[in-house]
C-alpha cells in the first residue's frame, strides 16, 4: 500500500498523439518513457521519485497490453543489474532510484554496465536529492557519471522538457553505446505543468523476443582482454557518438542577450532559479526572454568543448552557476579555455558560495557581484512592498524561535521501542547504539536521543560489527545494539547485517523494526508486508528469514504499544548468559497506513448507517501535576502541554489534541515508567445501537443526578 493511489491519474498515460497532458513532474516521465517504446522498468523507491515506482505499480493493466514488464527490484543494484537486458538486445530499459545514495549501491552493476556497453537504449532516472530539501548526505550523482563515462542529462525545468529528454536520453544511449542518467531534482519531481503528448508505442524489440533469440558476444562481457578494449572504446568512439549526438541536437541551449562582452553558464536544472532572480534585475522576463548571454547546459556530462569555446569566445568573462561541491564543471571548462588559449575570465565559486543550495536568492548575491566587477554597477532592488531579509534579522530569528526537530508521526508504533529503550538505558546504562536509514532514524533526535551512527540502508547491524567483543571473557562487557528496519531488512540488512553476525559468532543484540512497508519512501510492499497484493508474493515473514541463516535467539513482539513488554525482552536480551546474536523482531503496523485504510472503511460504514467507533486518549486536568516525564518519553505530536484552570499550578500541563489516534502509547509509557494515572481513554460512538442508547441515557441520568448532589452539598456548606 504506497502512500499514494495514482490510479486515477494513470488513466491520463493513455492518451494519445495531439491531446495534453497536464499533471505532475513525475508523471510526465512515465507517459514519456511508455511514448518511447520502453520494454521494461525497475527500480528502488526513495523521495523525490518514489512516486514514479507508484505510478508504474497502479500502471498495471496498461503495461500489459504494451508489452512492458514491470519489477519492484530488491534494491538499487538489482535494478541497476536489470539494465543487463540491454547489452546484448536491443530493447530500451529504464531503472529509477534515489540520488547517490542508490547510485552508491548500484555502482558495482552500473560500472560493469558502462564498461560493456549497451545495445538497446538504457536510462537511469535520478531523483536527484540535493540542496535544502534533502534527507541524505550533500554529494552529486556527477561524480559518478564522470567516473564510469556515463552521460548526465540535467534538463531545464518544464514538463515539456522532461518528456523531450526522456526521448533524447534514450536515442543518446542507442547512437553512442552508453547508459544515460536523467536527472530530476526535487522541483521538476513534483513540478505540475503540461506538454502535448504523442502516442504510447509497444517497444520494437521485446524481452520475448530475446528470449527466443539468444545472442552471446565475448566481446561486451566485462572480462580481460575484453575490458580493455571496452576502455578504448568508451574513449575512442563512444564519447565522440555522444559529443555529436548532443550538438546535431541541440540539446544545449544558447540564448541570445544585448550584452556581448559578459555570458552566464548554468545547468539546466538551474535555469528557473537563474532566471527568477535575472528578472529581479531588469534582465529578463517570466517567460525567460533573457537579456544577457546564456548557454543552458542541459547535458552537464560530458562537457561539449566546441560549444563552451564558442560561447565563450569574444566575452570579457563568464559565470559558471554550478550548484555543488566539487566544481567540476568549472574545473573542466577552465582547462578548456586553459587549452584553447582563451582570455575570458572565468567566474564561479569565487563569487558564489562553494556549498549548499543555490536558491535565488544566493543567484542573486552572485550575480551582483559578477556585475560589479566588470563596470555595470547594479544593486539587487526587491519588488515594491518586499523588506528584504538581513543578516542580523536572519540571527534574531534563529534565537528566537526554538529548535523544532523531525519526529515520529502520530501514533508511530516506532515510538514505544524507542521509549522502552530509553527506559532500560536507565536501569542497565547507556549502550552504543548503531542506527540505520529509515523512520526509526528519528530516534536519534529528542526525545529519544538514541543512536550514535548511521552508515547506509540496512547497514545497521553491520555497522555494530566492529564492537563483537564477546570473546574477551569479560562478563561485565556491554553488549552493542543495533537498529534495523524491515525495509533495510530486505534491502540488505539480511545479508551483511544478521547473516555476517551468525557468520562471525557475534553477541550483540539486532532490534528489527517491522511496521509491514518500506514506509519511509512512502508505504510500499517489502516481501513480509500482510495485506494482499495481487501483484507481487508477500506475507514472507522475518522471523523465518532469520532462523534460516542461523540465529538461535529470537523474540517476537506483535504489539509494539506494550512499552512494559518491550522493556522486559530487551532488557532480557542484553542480559542473557547464551552467546551469539540475540534478534528483536518488533511488529506493529505503520500507522499512516493503518489510518488510511480505517478512515476509508470508517467513511463507507458511516455511509450506509453502520456503528461506527473512534477513539480517542485524553488527560484529567485534575489528576495532572505538570511532571511532563510523559512527554520526555513519547514526544508524540498530539501530546502538547495547556494552561492549569487550577490557580495553585504555575507550570503547564498535559493535554492531548485532536490529532491523537489512540494508539495508547503515552499512557503505556506513563504506566512503564511508573509515573502518573492522568491518561484516560474515551469512545465516540457513531450510529450506535439501541442498548447503548439506552445504557447511555441512564448513565447520562446518573452522572447528571451526582453532580447535581454534589453542588448542592457544596452550596449549603
């Protein structure tokens, strides 16, 4: 269950040559790539383009009738292995996954596939997760594509231009051997416009076509002396296809301004940035008619020489706008005006910073800086009725407003693991805790504070195997703990995480968090998912995958609310005399997903007059001493803190918001770590049946005749 049905907007995919289509960023990828003729796509799902791997699984009945084959790959290698189908066979193949740190896991495939070659024409569609709306580490796909001699197509923002690229990337894959990354930021990803469409086309070649048709070259399998002669090849034939391939269609873009002796270079996927703050200047306008120079780099791997020389010639100086460290395409531009003997001045991170994102804003200071030194004094004049920002209100601002950390979602059933563990650090000390990629990575952030480091999607377990220290004979040594996700689980935390621990006889404890999908990227199936999937084969479980490789400690934990439950068996597992690795497997379903398929069957009860009941937690203002320990141990959203109607109490204390969806995690904690009854739990009954009409009303009757008693008292004493 992803987090989002596309099933309504996949019925636009289906028109056809002369209508437009209007929608989504994302999804103007996947009616370009039906348009082109792709005969298979895979991938991994990760933020900003797991909605693409949404779309393609709700897509469903209309790849069939094209032809298209369709795979949730394991992990970023898989698909980037899957892209094997186009070595020997001329069919076109398209993967997707997130940024580098998908490319990190796919670089041994994709190495292999650049150095062989292609046949069939194979995109790579990058969710490229950089700058300000980032969750991973700051790097570039770039550095990549320049490794292996992978061209990196990184379009100028429009629909239009996504669904023309999607085309040219994969005819520039076919003329010159190559796989072609397509990269789409974070903004063309969700990016809403619209572009005419052409007609979806069955592919030419077929992967049953391939399959009754053999062939075997010697020749592209990566193997000495083959690999060699690859290298030669890339050099020799491969990058020069491509160089001519790029400028006979133009997929750089020079535009004309009324300057001469100054020009701007930017990559593609800048250009919207670049051109919202020129027009701030006077020197363009919305529609990007602009009034100085540019050349628009829409292929930014490789660097066409020809042309950059030719845009360059002439010019007093250029600035090269390249968000990103390392610089390299300033790097490779200065050495070929360095080569070519060119004296104009190059420009970039001199005057614009070296790091981080390049929001207009940041284009703007730079830009007035490029002015000013070559005699076109211009000052940056904000739009009338805009009080621009300044650096001394930028740092009020930081004082003032406190820091608001991610967290968990409300009712999260992540949240009580992470409580109980705070609460056995207590008694047993603190441990080192080795954290992994998912939801769980909040943990790290208050309330919890709980992790010390995180090394990649399911590496938490590994990252714990330097401290195996069990054959020390100490018996007062701790015992490392380590988190994994059922999702990294999968992706390869089986492998390298709990296989390697069995492997090397570790004593360290594995606390598998299972809330039924990969729910970080948005709720998608992983192998031991519960619910039906007509698609793909689940209700694999864990548990069975962990016995298989050897682990002879395991416990179960089917509800993860039972905070006092999950105290006693970690505690237990971080105590037990028996050496080898000891697994928590701790199952609870995620509750966005849980909340979206109880909202919608609530809905269609409430609808046909059906009892319908919703809970909800609450806290006794009366009972209620402003300790505040329940949220130091939960951190949950819908747990805020109101004003005491109690004049006797300065201090703030609990309440619970309408945002709580009763997962009874706040009053669980408060029982485990023995600290107040305040919570209390109430029903609202919707179309309720008449016996609870009637046990309400002479309740109602009762409660009504006490209170009634009770002031009388008060009034005559």
């Amino acid at each position: 269950m992803a987090e989002r049905s596309f099933k309504h907007e996949v019925e636009k995919l289906r028109i056809g040559k002369g209508e437009i289509f209007y929608g989504e960023g994302i999804l103007a990828v996947t009616k370009a790539l039906l348009e082109c003729g792709v005969g298979y796509v895979g991938g991994y799902q990760g933020s900003p383009i797991s909605h693409l791997m949404d779309v393609f699984a709700d897509a469903d009945p209309l790849l069939k009738e094209l032809g298209v084959y369709f795979e949730n790959s394991a992990s970023e290698a898989g698909a980037a292995a899957m892209l094997s189908a186009s070595v020997m066979y001329p069919v076109r193949g398209a993967v997707t996954w997130k940024s580098t740190v998908g490319t990190n896991v796919a670089s041994d495939a994709l190495s292999n596939l650049s150095s062989s070659g292609v046949t069939g024409g194979t995109v790579i569609i990058i969710g490229e997760d950089y700058g300000e709306g980032s969750s991973i580490m700051q790097e570039r796909t770039h550095a990549f594509a320049m490794k292996s001699q992978m061209w990196l197509i990184d379009p100028r923002p429009s629909l239009e231009n996504i669904a023309k690229f999607t085309e040219l990337a994969f005819e520039l894959s076919e003329a010159s051997n190559t796989p072609v990354f397509l990269e789409l930021r974070v903004r063309s990803c969700h990016m809403y416009g619209q572009f005419v469409a052409k007609d979806n086309k069955k592919p030419k070649y077929t992967l049953a076509d391939a399959l009754n048709n053999p062939i075997r070259d010697v020749d592209r399998i990566v193997l000495p002396p083959a690999s060699f002669k690859q290298e030669q090849d890339k050099i020799n034939r491969r990058l020069p296809n491509a160089i001519k391939f790029i400028k006979d269609n133009k997929m750089n873009e020079f535009l004309n301004g009324e300057r001469e002796d100054i020009g701007i270079i930017v990559q593609g996927a800048l250009f919207n940035n670049l051109n919202r703050a020129l027009v701030r200047f006077g020197l363009s306008d919305h529609l990007g008619n602009v009034k100085v120079p540019i050349y628009v780099m829409n292929v930014t791997y490789p660097v066409v020489e020809d042309e950059v020389i030719k845009f360059c010639s002439g010019k007093r100086a250029v600035l090269m706008i390249e968000e990103g460290q390392p610089n390299y395409i300033e790097q490779s531009i200065g050495l070929q005006l360095f080569k070519n003997k060119s004296n104009t001045e190059l420009h970039g991170k001199d005057i614009l910073p070296i790091a981080g994102d390049y929001t207009i804003g940041k284009i703007e200071e730079g830009l007035t800086k490029f002015f000013n030194l070559y005699d076109n004094k211009v000052e940056f004049q904000p739009p009338e009725g805009i009080i621009p920002i300044t650096k001394e209100d930028t740092k009020q601002l930081a004082e003032s407003v406190p820091v608001r950390p991610a967290g968990f979602c409300t009712g999260c059933p992540e949240r009580p693991i992470f409580a109980a563990l705070k609460l056995v650090q207590e008694n047993l000390g603190d441990y080192h805790i080795s954290a992994d990629i998912g939801c769980h990575l909040f943990s790290i952030l208050p309330p919890f504070n709980v992790g010390a480091t995180t090394m990649g999607y399911g590496l938490g377990a590994a990252s714990a195997s330097a401290f195996n220290m069990n054959n020390n004979n100490d018996k007062d040594q701790k015992r490392v703990i380590s988190i994994m996700g059922d999702g990294g689980f999968w992706h390869n935390g089986l492998n390298s995480g709990i296989s390697n621990a069995v492997f090397n006889k570790s004593d360290g404890l594995t606390i598998i968090v299972d809330n039924n999908y990969a729910a970080a990227t948005g709720g998608q199936d992983v192998p031991s998912s519960r619910f039906n999937n007509i698609l793909r084969k689940i209700n694999n479980p864990i548990e069975t995958a962990v016995r298989g490789v050897g682990v002879k400690h395991i416990d179960f934990i089917d509800n993860t609310y039972n905070v006092d439950k999950m105290v006693k068996t970690i505690t237990k597992a971080l105590t037990k005399k028996e050496e080898g690795p000891k697994v928590i497997i701790a199952q609870s379903e995620c509750m966005l997903n849980k909340q979206r398929r109880d909202k919608k069957e609530k809905k269609k009860n409430l609808e046909a007059k059906k009892r319908v009941v919703n809970e909800k937690f609450g806290v006794d203002s009366k009972v209620c001493t402003g300790d505040h320990a329940c949220m130091r141990l939960s951190g949950c959203p819908s747990l805020t803190l109101t004003y005491s109607k109690n004049p006797l109490r300065e201090d703030p204390i609990a309440t619970i918001d309408q945002s709580c969806v009763a997962c009874g995690n706040c009053g669980e904690v408060a029982e485990a770590a023995v600290l107040c009854p305040s919570f209390y739990k109430a029903q609202v009954v919707k179309n309720p049946s008449s016996y609870e009409k009637i046990k309400h009303k002479i309740k109602k009757r009762i409660f009504t005749f006490l209170q009634n008693r009770r002031e009388h008292k008060r009034q005559l004493a």
